[in-house]
C-alpha cells in the first residue's frame, strides 16, 4: 500500500472511531475509560497519517476533506 493510501486509511478509520464517539458520548452505558480509549484511538491515527517516517519527523500533507453528513467518506 502506498503511503498515502495508508494515510487516507487511517483518518477514514478515525474518523469512525469520532463518529462512535458522537453516538455514546452522552450514553450512561458507557464508560469513561470506553470514551477515552476511542479518543486515544482516534488521535493515534491521525498522528500515524500524518507521521513521515523517512523524516523522522511529522509531515504536513494535504489532507484529505471529510464529509460532513458521513464522516466515513471523503470528498
């Protein structure tokens, strides 16, 4: 898999994991440490995307833009 393609996957991924999020986030069935597990999640994916290992170093590139209405999808 290329390196974008990789990239592109893991913010799809976070984005569901955010998308989770919205749906329990107020849930009394689910506990904090559930929500901040999927935070943790969420945030190390997007900084693996973004992460450049041949700089060794985190790298700006352009991200891709999610939907609004489908957080899975992008546009």
């Amino acid at each position: 898999m290329k390196r974008r393609e990789q990239a592109l996957l893991l913010l799809r991924k976070a984005a569901q994991d955010e998308a989770l999020l919205d749906q329990v986030l107020t849930s009394d069935q689910v506990s904090d440490e559930i929500i901040g597990f999927h935070c943790q999640q969420a945030a190390e994916k997007i900084l693996k995307a973004y992460y450049n290992p041949d700089a060794s170093a985190l790298t700006r590139i352009d991200p891709p833009v999610l939907s609004k209405t489908d957080p899975g999808i992008l546009v």
